[in-house]
C-alpha cells in the first residue's frame, strides 16, 4: 500500500515485505557483518518462520541475500527459531538455534556454513544428527529456547545457555560441550528470579570496567563484569543487570539484588525486544541488535504488507561514571549518514512556551542536545514531588515545577498529532533532583488503531553534568538516548499528518516554574541502501 509508504524507514534495517522479528546469529566474519533474523516469507504476520540474511560492512548499507534456513527438517518444521554465532579458535563457526519440531517440541540444533571460505556465508548446512539438545527432566517441551553464544571455559570446554522457567521463576540453563554435538546440562543455573516467567533470548557477555573497548564473550578476571540480560515473555521487554560471574561455580551474583533481571533495568523503555549483541574484533567493541515491533494493529500491518524494523545497531560499554548501569550508543557509522547539519546556540525556553526548529523536512534527523534548567528554579523549588511515573503521570502535558522539556518530533505545523521525548526533574523529600526521560507516543497519532504509550523512567545524572541528549528519528521510528544512552527509549509511531514534508519539529518546555536553555545540532540524514539480491540467484 503506498498510501503507507511513507513509514519505511530509511536508515533501519527491514526487509522488502512481510514480517521480520528477533536478530540471530549476528557477527563479523572476513570483513562482513552478517545479520540473520526471524522472518514470516509469506505474510506480515508472525508464522512460518525461516532465517532471513542480510550481509554489510558497516552495518548501515546493507546486502539481502537468499535464506539461510527455512523449516524443512522433522527437528525445525515448525519454525526455524531465535540462535546465536559462536567462533571457534580455528576460525570455524557453529550456528546454534532453536527448532520447533513437528510434535512442537522446542529443541536446539546445530548448522554450519557450507563453504567457509565464502564470506557471504550463502549456503549453511544442518547437522545430520540434529536436535543436539532436547528439554531437559522438569523442563515444559514449550519452554526451552534462544541458545546464546558460547564462551570458553579455562579447560578449553564450551559453555552456552538458554532461557527457561521453572513455574514462574524465569531461569536460565548452562550446558557444556567439546564439540557442540554432545552436551552435559550443569547442575547450578547460571541465574533464576521469581515471578519474572519465561525468558527469551538470554544474552550473557562481559563488559571491561577499567578499558574502553568491547570484551570477547570468553573473557573474565579482575576488571570485567558481566551483563545478564532476559527478554520477558510476560511483558515483552528486555531487561538486564550487572553482575559478577563466578567461572567455577558456573553462577552469576546480581550487583544489586534489588535491580536484578526482570525486576530492575531495561535496555530501552520503548518498544524494543528479544536483542541480542556480539563482539565485533574488527572495531574492538560489543554492538548490540534489538527488534522494534510494530504498535498498530495486525490489520495495518497485513494492509502495509510489512512488519518490523531492526533498531541502529548500538555499541554497548559499562558506565564507569555510575559504575551501576551500562551505555548503548548508535555505532559510529551511523555518523557517516550526517548530510548538512544545524547548530543553535544557548536557545532559552521560558516555562510554557514551544520554539520550532527550522530543520526542514524532519523525517530523518540525528538530534543532539544539551539543556541546562535555571538554576535558581533549581534551587528554588522547596516542595518535595514524590512518585513521578512517565507511563502514569500525565505524559508530557502533565506540568511540574521542574518539568517536562524537550523535543516534539513528528509533529505537524497545529501540533494537531506530536511525539515529545523529553526531561522531567522532580525533587525528592530528601532534597535529591530526580531526573526521569520519557517519551509521549499518546498524542502521535491521530489513527486510533494504534499503540499510544507514555515511557520511560528514571536516568541517573552525575554531579556537574548537564542534561544530553541524541535522538535518531527515521520516518516512524524514535531511537532516543539520554546521558550518553544510560536511559534509552524507542518509539514507534504512526502519524497521519506529521508525515513527509508536514513533519516538523520543536522544543518545548512545559514546566512551570524554570526556563530551560538549550544548544544543538541537528543533522539531517541520508538514506542507507539496503539492496535486493540479485534477481537471477534468488530463492
Ligand atoms: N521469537 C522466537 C523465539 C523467541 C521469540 C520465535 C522471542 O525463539 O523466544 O520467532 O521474540
């Protein structure tokens, strides 16, 4: 439907047509990012699921190439489900991921390139003697999935793991293997927490808290951590913790207890599910790939004939600053897409007023931004303000001393339909500045078959540091990331008059008691080509 067209996006990741969920497999091999991901070939609905493929060198400009692999063995029948990449120290690489089989039994197979020596890795093979993991005593057939990427143990061994639940206690199973063909289940779990269900695509890799760089997923000792991170089924978000991993014992302790998985962070507050990440050893770092779904209704996407986007890949470091949280950040080839840019120097927004940016088209824009709040405001506010909640407290029309200030992005010349991403400080009884980033999907829309949001939560801001922020917006995605991305938020959104060149964009603050002052650059940005297979090699 080309009435629809519009909401393409031009520098995220999506197939042609039809539905698109989870990233698999993703890694650099001889000079090439892979990316494989869940795909419905037929429709733009979940079901049939085989792994599409997509080859880059950057991870912005992208190549399709034909399935990797469709369901076409008793062990994968029913979907060729959620897997992840593991190098071998001799270059090879094993494909692990889960198959449906035909009695709908969740199992874990093994595949590997047909011909290693093509870096496109076109042809993969399963292995003869699949499933090589089927659900273990005391584990429900249905509730067995997403084997991660192995890492090595001292004594040369492998160890994956995979997501599960015990009653409602979300868990995830360790498995160790010489070979990827034989298996021992580890008696410890790696983690498990109450009341968190199902988790989906555990993810489990080190972060450096003394280096810059990204740490390959079998490092560990003194000055690492590690993220554990579990995507709930039961509410569909991707959380995470910091911990420490404990080798010997095969377990994972939770810094904080109180903000450990399921219960505590999420990589992004929006809409944003089942990522995964991977080491990339050209650029010595961990990037990180998320699946943003679509919040209209299954309607609108069988009628669009699409489904699903990809978000920016994301470096992902730990926060040496808070010591308590990680940062994602756009991998810096997203930089390469700046065409001209906009800078606006110390724009002061008095309390409830909006500024429009003279941007142009703002469709496909990379935001940044600094805002200060007055400081006698700052200092001035006595009344303690306790139980501010993005999801709850009003959205960005809701109006505190303090707050809310920021962007509206898609809105039209009326602000008739807008998307504000923004600020809000609220002072504790203590006396301490709270400061939440939320993003207001209620107003983006004037269609009312769609998903209409406040989210977000709390973003730490250290003593000194200003309030920043980038937002990435493309078409009808809104990747925002505030304090060098310790909070992050995706919005989704369907505008029906904020489109194409209607689409503009402010700043508002719409705090009562403080003007807030405010420098940026904005660049607008190019399309990334993200070509077809040839046609005469198609499948
Ligand atoms: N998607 C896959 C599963 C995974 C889920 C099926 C998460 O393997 O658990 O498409 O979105």
């Amino acid at each position: 439907n080309s009435m629809l067209s519009w909401q393409r996006t031009a520098f995220h990741f999506q197939p042609e047509m039809n539905w698109m969920n989870d990233p698999n497999g993703p890694m650099f091999y001889m000079g090439w990012y892979h990316l494989f991901y869940q795909y419905n070939p037929v429709a733009a609905v979940w079901g049939n699921i085989v792994w599409g493929h997509a080859v880059s060198r950057d991870l912005i400009h992208w190549l399709h190439l034909p399935f990797a692999m469709v369901p076409d063995s008793w062990f994968d029948i029913g979907g060729v489900w959620t897997g992840s990449a593991t190098l071998l120290h001799d270059g090879k690489i094993v494909m692990l991921y889960t198959g449906a089989t035909n009695e709908s039994v969740q199992v874990q197979n093994l595949a590997y390139p047909a011909d290693p020596s093509d870096p496109l890795l076109i042809d993969w093979v399963k292995y003869s003697g699949n499933p090589v993991l089927v659900p273990p005593p005391g584990i429900d057939i249905k509730d067995f999935r997403d084997p991660t990427t192995g890492w090595n143990t001292p004594d040369g061994k492998w160890r994956i793991t995979l997501g599960s639940k015990y009653n409602t206690t979300g868990i995830s199973l360790v498995y160790e293997t010489k070979d990827f063909i034989s298996y021992e289940l580890l008696e410890g779990l790696l983690h498990a927490v109450p009341g968190t269900g199902m988790w989906e695509c555990v993810d489990f890799f080190p972060v450096s808290t003394t280096r810059e760089d990204g740490l390959d997923t079998s490092v560990n000792g003194p000055g690492v951590k590690h993220v554990l991170k579990a995507s709930l089924d039961d509410d569909k978000h991707d959380y995470y913790a910091l911990g420490t991993y404990d080798q010997e014992m095969g377990i994972w302790t939770p810094d904080n207890p109180e903000q450990d998985v399921g219960i505590g962070m999420r990589y992004d507050y929006g809409k944003y599910y089942a990522s995964k990440t991977f080491y990339d050893p050209s650029k010595e770092r961990r990037v990180l790939w998320g699946w943003i779904g679509e919040t209209d209704s299954e309607t609108a996407d069988v009628e669009k004939g699409w489904a699903s986007v990809q978000s920016i890949p994301r470096m992902v470091v730990f926060d040496k600053k808070t010591g308590s949280n990680i940062l994602q950040w756009p991998v810096e080839e997203v930089d390469t897409l700046r065409l001209s840019s906009k800078d606006f120097d110390k724009i002061e927004v008095r309390a409830g007023s909006i500024v429009p940016l003279d941007v142009g088209t703002a469709t496909q824009l990379d935001i940044t931004a600094e805002f200060e709040v007055d400081k006698e405001a700052l200092e001035g506010i006595i009344e303690a303000e306790v139980g501010y909640n993005c999801s709850t407290s009003g959205g960005a029309a809701g109006r505190g001393a303090l707050g809310p200030f920021g962007f509206l992005v898609f809105a039209d010349e009326s602000l008739s339909e807008q998307t504000p991403v923004y600020f809000y400080i609220a002072k504790g009884t203590d006396g301490n500045l709270n400061t939440f980033f939320c993003a207001d999907d209620s107003r983006s829309s004037k269609a009312n078959d769609v998903g209409k949001q406040v989210y977000g939560s709390t973003v730490p801001v250290l003593d000194g540091e200003k309030l920043s922020v980038r937002i990435l917006v493309d078409h009808s995605i809104v990747e925002s990331f505030a304090q060098g991305g310790r909070t992050c938020i995706t919005s989704r959104v369907y505008p029906t008059e904020a489109i194409d060149g209607a689409a503009r964009l402010f700043l508002f603050n719409n705090a009562t008691g403080a003007s807030v002052t405010t420098s940026l650059k904005i660049w607008q940005m190019s399309s990334a080509f993200i070509h077809p297979f040839p046609a005469e090699k198609k499948m």
